[in-house]
C-alpha cells in the first residue's frame, strides 16, 4: 500500500476512510492514519453509483451470493471511476469486472 500512496496510484472513498478509522486504538493512530490519507484522491458516491450498487446486489442476490454492503460500495465506486481494488477480502474476487489489484 505504501508504494501506492507514494506512487500517487492510491485512492479512497468515505466508506474506507471511515472502516480504517474505525480499527484505531489512539487518538495517535487516528492522527497518523489521517495524515497518510486525506492527501489521497478522493472518490464520492454518487446516486448512479448507488443504483450500480442496488443492480448489483440484485444481480448477485438472484445468483444466490450476498455481499456486505460496504464491498458493494467499495466495488461500485472503483468501477465508477475506473479504478483497480487493493483488497485482501475474498468477496471482492465475487464482483463481476472488478479490477483487483495484485501483488
């Protein structure tokens, strides 16, 4: 990841910003994690965004498949913005034309 930051290749929505933090234990941590992120790209969830989310976990549900609501988010958002993932969860393989990044 940190050769992303430093490569500018990495970005974020508010749905990882908000799961990141949420792993902190200090206030020390929070202030370090913020200072690695909020310089990054960020990514907003737009209504066409939020449909794409709706479509697909419909279209995955009918596959017999549901996902959490924050990969779907994570998932949408990347391919709205023609972005590759950094995930190590396994659900994000799950995503149909989700580009994963790999190590």
């Amino acid at each position: 990841m940190d050769q992303l930051i430093q490569a500018d290749a990495a970005c974020v929505t508010g749905v990882v910003l908000a799961e990141l933090l949420r792993g902190t234990r200090t206030a020390q941590e929070r202030t370090l994690l913020l200072s690695r992120l909020t310089p990054l790209r960020f990514l907003e969830a737009t209504q066409q965004v939020w449909i794409a989310i709706g479509t697909l976990a419909a279209t995955l549900s009918q596959g017999g498949l549901t996902l959490p609501l924050t990969d779907l988010l994570i998932a949408a958002v990347a391919q709205a913005h023609d972005c590759t993932v950094y995930a190590t969860d396994a659900h994000f393989t799950r995503i149909p034309h989700l580009k994963l990044h790999t190590l």
